[in-house]
C-alpha cells in the first residue's frame, strides 16, 4: 500500500525540471531552493526513464524513486538530462539525508520541486564530484497519524546526455539505480566500427579455409 502509494504521487507530480536551479560544484554546500516550473503535467513526454526500489541504510527502510528526463528547458543543453529522486514510504527510522549518483565528471544543478512533501533545507556535493547529498533540516518520519512522510521531489541538472541502469552512489552505493553515461565520441564508434569489420572478416576467411 505504502509502495503504491509512493509511486502514484511520484506519477501526479511528473513534470518537466525546469531552470533556475543552483549551480553546484564539487566540495560545496548551497541552500536547497525551489525551482520555478514553467508548465503542466502533459509535459511528462519529456520522461525517458524511471526506476523504484525498496532501500535499506543503517538508520532507516524506505521505498525510493527516480525519474530521467531529456530536459528542453535544462539549462546545460536542450534535452540534457534530469534525475528527479523521491523517498518516502519509510517502514523504519527517519531519514536525515539522502545522498545520490555518481555525478563525477558532469556539471550539476540542484534544487527542489514540487513543495508538497519534506523539503530538503541544503545541498552539498563531495570533492570528488561524485556524490549529490539532499539534507533534511527536519528528517522524514514517520507520522502517528499520517503515516510514512515524503520527500519533495528532489532535482539534479546535468549536462550528460545519455544514463542507463547502473550502480549508485551515497546512499544507492551498492544498490541499482538509474545514472549518467558519457555518450561515446564519433571516433570511438568510428574505431569499433572498423573493430567489428576486422574481426567479421577474420571470421569470414576461417570459415572459407
């Protein structure tokens, strides 16, 4: 139920990321703000990727979401990518902070969207580049009469273009999640094009003799 629940408000909220995030460099903190949207709903074409897990840290249980969106309003490139993160459906402890990536290598910008959950109060990256932390001044909990709290959505511009299910980072470290990939350079493909014809005709003439 509480799964299910976590998914559908992740489905209703589905817009496009939208600018105005803060510019986040390695080993910095920034206050986590809003970000402005600039349109409706409908706008979840733009969605190429979501995945959902159930995580489980040393302080709390939790159901977990992330959603990729090729951007148009991205402010690195139009169609660079978004990860948006949700977390909630907490079966135990709290959760102070909730730490994602890998990002190392990308130019980020973090915010908050949606204000309708727990928002996070500050943002910090590691001086690696690789890990994005959304901290909680007020943790979600659990809530007698409510039940598990959520997290507002939590937003990271980058300008990668290309992501695929991989291994996380922070938090996700060891865990499944959804992550930017460079996109290969046109020599490279070039270079395994020519790779690949080589070894088929290799193959060809082993098989005439």
């Amino acid at each position: 139920m509480q799964k299910s629940l976590m998914v559908l408000i992740v489905l209703l909220l589905a817009t496009v990321p939208a600018v105005y995030a803060t510019t986040l460099v390695p080993g910095t903190t920034v206050a986590a703000s809003q970000l402005a949207y600039p349109s409706g709903p409908g706008d979840n074409q733009y969605q190429v990727g979501f995945f959902d897990a159930v995580i489980t840290t040393q302080t709390y249980s939790a159901h977990y979401a992330v959603q990729v969106f090729a951007d148009p309003n991205n402010i690195y490139c139009a169609g660079c990518l978004d990860f948006v993160y949700s977390i909630g459906s907490i079966t135990t402890g709290q959760i102070g902070d909730f730490a994602v990536g890998p990002f190392g290598g990308y130019h980020t910008s973090v915010g908050y969207a949606d204000p309708f959950g727990v928002n996070p109060t500050t943002i910090s990256r590691s001086v690696d580049g690789q890990v994005i932390d959304f901290v909680f001044g007020n943790p979600i909990v659990i809530d007698p009469i409510l039940g598990s709290l959520f997290s507002s959505r939590m937003v990271v511009q980058t300008d990668a273009t290309n992501f695929m299910r991989g291994i996380g980072a922070g938090t996700l470290a060891g865990t499944t999640t959804l992550i930017p990939v460079p996109t290969p350079e046109p020599g490279t493909l070039m270079l395994l094009g020519t790779g690949l014809a080589g070894l088929a005709g290799v193959m060809k003439r082993r098989l005439a003799l």
